[in-house]
C-alpha cells in the first residue's frame, strides 16, 4: 500500500523514474546501492532487465526473487507499477 512500511521489501508505489534505493527507511545491500551508483533510476528498460534477472543487474541483491523468463509477464508486472501513484 501506499506509504506502507517495514514490508519484506521497499515500497514500489510510484518507482519508475524514481532514483534507485532512495527509501530513508529502507536498509538497502550494498549491492542495491552500487546499482544506484551506475544507474541512478529506475526507468522502464532497467527494470524490465531487474525483474528478468535481479541477481545479474544487482549480483548479490538481498532480494531473494529469481526473476521472471516471459517478457510479456513482466510488461504486465511494470504497467502494474506504472499504475500504483505514488505515497
Ligand atoms: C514482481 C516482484 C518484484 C518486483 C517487481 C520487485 C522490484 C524491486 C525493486 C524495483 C527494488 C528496488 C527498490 C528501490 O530502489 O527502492 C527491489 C528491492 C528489493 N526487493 Fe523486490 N521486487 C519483487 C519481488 C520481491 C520479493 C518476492 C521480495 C522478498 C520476499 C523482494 C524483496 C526485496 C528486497 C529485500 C529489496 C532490497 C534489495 C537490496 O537492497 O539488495 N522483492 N525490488
């Protein structure tokens, strides 16, 4: 939900466009924050290629997901998360 907290992972409400993990109250891996470093946001593209294969884009992430093979399953999940406003 919007502005919801202390969830298993960071609030995704509006994270396109988004500066990669910029949650104040969220304790990112080192990882998450090295992709920050190269890539500073999360557009559509970066996504699309995080949710096929986290640990290839942020290689040893926290979040434990392996990704998602069928390109169309995950356009749907990122027209999901264009379509949760932001808090
Ligand atoms: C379709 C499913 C998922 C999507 C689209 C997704 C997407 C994301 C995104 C975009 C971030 C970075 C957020 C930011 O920069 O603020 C992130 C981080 C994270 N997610 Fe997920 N996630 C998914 C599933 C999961 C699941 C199932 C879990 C755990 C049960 C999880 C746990 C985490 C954790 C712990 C982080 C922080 C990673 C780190 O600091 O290395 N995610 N996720």
């Amino acid at each position: 939900m919007p502005g919801e907290t202390n969830l298993q992972g960071p609030n995704l409400a509006g994270i396109i466009g988004q500066p990669i993990a910029a949650q104040d109250d969220f304790d990112y891996s080192l990882a998450m924050r090295d992709l920050a470093a190269r890539e500073r946001v999360w557009s559509e593209a970066l996504l699309d290629r995080f949710t096929a294969e986290p640990e290839t884009v942020a290689p040893r992430t926290s979040m434990q997901f392996h990704g998602i093979d069928d390109p169309a399953e995950r356009a749907d999940l990122i027209a999901y998360l264009r379509s949760i406003p932001r808090p």
